[in-house]
C-alpha cells in the first residue's frame, strides 16, 4: 500500500498518467494521477468509461481505440503520439502518450502532460507569424520607397547620352541605397557627381532624396557652375534643410565628387567633399584628393573646398566612386578590400572597353565578398573621353 501511495505521489509531480489497455479495447486500469491532471477519479475511467467521459466526442474516442488496437494487433513496436484529453472542468490537456506492449494480451500507455509546451508553441507560432507579417509589411514598404527612390535616380542610359563610353556600378546594400549620383549639363559643361549619404537602407534613402532636393536648387535655380562653389552651396542648403529646428542640430551629411568637363576642351575641373577621384592618362593612374570637409555635419564651421584642374585627352578615363566597393570585407582573411587593392583593379582595367570594365569590377566585388554580407552600399562611376 506504502509503495502505491508513493508511486502515485511521483506520477502527480511528474504529470504523467499510467493506463491499462485490454486487448478488447476496454481500460484495465488507471493511474491516481487522473485526479490531479484531469480532474477524474481513476475508478470513474476504467473500463470504455475512458473513451467517453475525456473525450470531447464518442466518434473522437472511438477513432483513438481504433487506431492503439491496431497497433495491439500488428504486434506493432512503442509508439508515440499525442492528442487532447478532456478535464472535469471541461478544459483541455495535451498529453503525449508513449504506447508499448505490457505482455500478450495489454497495451501499457505512458502520458505526460505537455499542456504548457503546446501553449509555448502556439505562443511561438503566433509570435513568428507577427514577426513574418511585419517583415513582410517593412519588405513591402521597402520596395514601395525603391521605386519611389528609383524615380529621381538617372538611369545609365542617360549617363551615356552625356558620356557616349560610360559605366555606373550601382549596388545598395539594402533595398533602398544612401549612395545618389547627378548628371548635369548646360551649354558650356556637362557635371558628374557621386554622393554617398550618411548611412544607408532607409536612413540613407532619405538622405538621396534631400540630396536630390539641394542638388536641383543649386544647380538648375541658382545655376552655379564652378564646382568648389558648388559643394559650399550644396553645405548651405543641406543645413537649411535639415537643421529647421532652432532646438536640435542634426549631424548628417554627405560625401560628394564632383567633375566638370568642359564640353570644347575637355578641361576638367574636379571638387570633392571628403571624397577622391581617379584618372587614367598615358596607362598611368592619377588620384585626385578633395577637401578634408564633408557636406553637411559640422553646422557652423567654415569649411574650404578647392578645385583641381586637369586637361584631358582622348582615351583618358574618370573614375568616382563612394566607400562602399573599398570597405567590403572579404578575401582569405575577412579584411576590407582598402584602397590600394582597388587602386589596383583599375590599373587592371585600363585596356577593357567600359563595358567589360564595370563588368570586371562588378565580378571582383562579389569575388572578394564571397558569402559575407554586403558592408555598405556601393557606387562606381567610370566615363572615358
């Protein structure tokens, strides 16, 4: 008696019941641990009792019988399956059964309450079910601000109708980039600009589409044309843009290079926020460096860009470009590609037409990422006189 009282005592803190199964398909036996997990005396259970009363539907129970005494007869092996018991109260339990043979003629049923983990689940389920419908309601969004974004962008087809031998790299990290480009031209001079935003993704995004605002009013409403004057003007405009608010100062900004090429002579005349350039002249690569000053971010500091002037000769070439191609990391030791590699892949490029160009470059990128993650957006422009 010592020893039921105490088995039962261990099958309540386990939530685990012990049922007999006749090969008639009628219950021999039930554990005391009915009680606590369903509410039912085990006496009440014995016999078909056990297919009616915890059930939710005789056919339910009848279906249940059915498929453990096929079992019994195919001599089949321990099986495990679960389904839902009905409570006294009327609740529910999920029980998970473990069903082997108990001697010729007995199935012994092994059940154990696993109510909490399928509310977990159904919990999880839901919670991943959230989870995929905001990232699809945020991927759906993104792609809506794509086409927005490509709206303003230009296309390459344009950036040939300025530069008949012409390539533009354009990679966003995200859906949407912080990287932007501008082709210009007015009677005397056709501009070229790369311009990487603070950030990327949307924050980026938003930043193109301010950097589209200002690019717009200084050159085609002021119709300012030396580019030193340029960058200064875009640093005004930027700050008037963003910095509305007399109780905040944003810290965001831009990179800019920017070129102007003389439609008669061929002079260029380059400017750069905080960004270089590269040129190809007699197979020799040439790096052009901007100011140490970005657009925008230093709100109130006087800040000098210069212009450099080169004169340019048929078959020269004009690279400009954002940090995203530098900064990817890769290669055998996970580093960024850095400048001087891709310093290197230019130089490698200088015999290819500017297709075969941006198509090597556009290979040695994904060469050098391999399987890693795109770092930052990537922009790459190359024009050939």
């Amino acid at each position: 008696m010592f020893a039921i009282d105490v088995q039962d005592q261990i099958l309540d803190k386990l939530n685990t019941l012990i049922v007999v199964l006749n090969n008639d398909g009628s219950i021999d036996y039930v554990s005391k641990s009915a009680q606590t997990l369903l509410g039912y005396n085990s006496a009440e259970l014995i016999g078909n009792n056990w297919w009616e009363i915890t059930r939710f539907s005789k056919p339910e129970g009848e279906q249940v019988k059915g498929k453990i005494l096929s079992m019994l007869k195919q001599q089949a092996t321990t099986q495990i399956f679960e389904h839902e018991l009905k409570t006294s109260s009327g609740g529910r339990k999920w029980i998970r059964w473990n069903v082997s043979f108990l001697n010729e003629g007995q199935l012994i049923g092994l059940g154990h309450d696993i109510t909490e983990t399928k509310a977990n689940e159904k919990r999880l389920l839901q919670t991943n079910k959230q989870l995929l419908d905001q990232h699809k309601d945020i991927t759906d969004s993104l792609y809506y601000a794509q086409r927005i974004q490509q709206s303003i962008l230009q296309t390459s087809e344009q950036l040939q109708s300025f530069f008949s031998e012409s390539f533009l790299l354009y990679k966003p990290k995200d859906i949407v980039s912080g990287d932007y480009y501008w082709f210009y031209e007015d009677d005397s001079y056709r501009f070229l600009a790369a311009i990487d935003c603070t950030g990327h993704g949307v924050p980026g995004a938003m930043m193109s589409m301010v950097a589209n605002s200002i690019f717009k009013e200084v050159f085609i409403n002021k119709k300012l044309t030396d580019p030193s004057l340029i960058l200064s003007g875009l640093d005004l405009e930027l700050d008037r843009a963003i910095n509305t608010s007399k109780d905040a100062t944003f810290n965001d900004g831009m990179d800019v290079a920017l070129i102007r090429i003389d439609k008669q002579t061929n002079e260029l005349v380059f400017s750069g926020a905080f960004r270089n350039i590269h040129i190809t002249q007699n197979n020799e690569l040439i790096e052009l460096k901007g100011s140490r000053y970005p657009i925008g971010f230093y709100s109130g500091v006087t800040k000098y860009f210069e212009n450099t002037t080169v004169s340019l000769q048929k078959g020269d070439a004009v690279y400009l470009y954002t940090d995203g191609f530098i900064d990817q990391f890769g290669g055998e030791r996970n580093k960024k590609l850095n400048k001087s590699n891709f310093k290197e892949l230019l130089k490698t490029i200088l015999d290819m037409s500017l297709e075969e160009q941006e198509a090597f470059l556009d290979y040695s990128f994904n060469n050098w990422k391999q399987h890693n993650e795109q770092t930052d957006d990537v922009l790459v422009i190359g024009i050939k006189i």
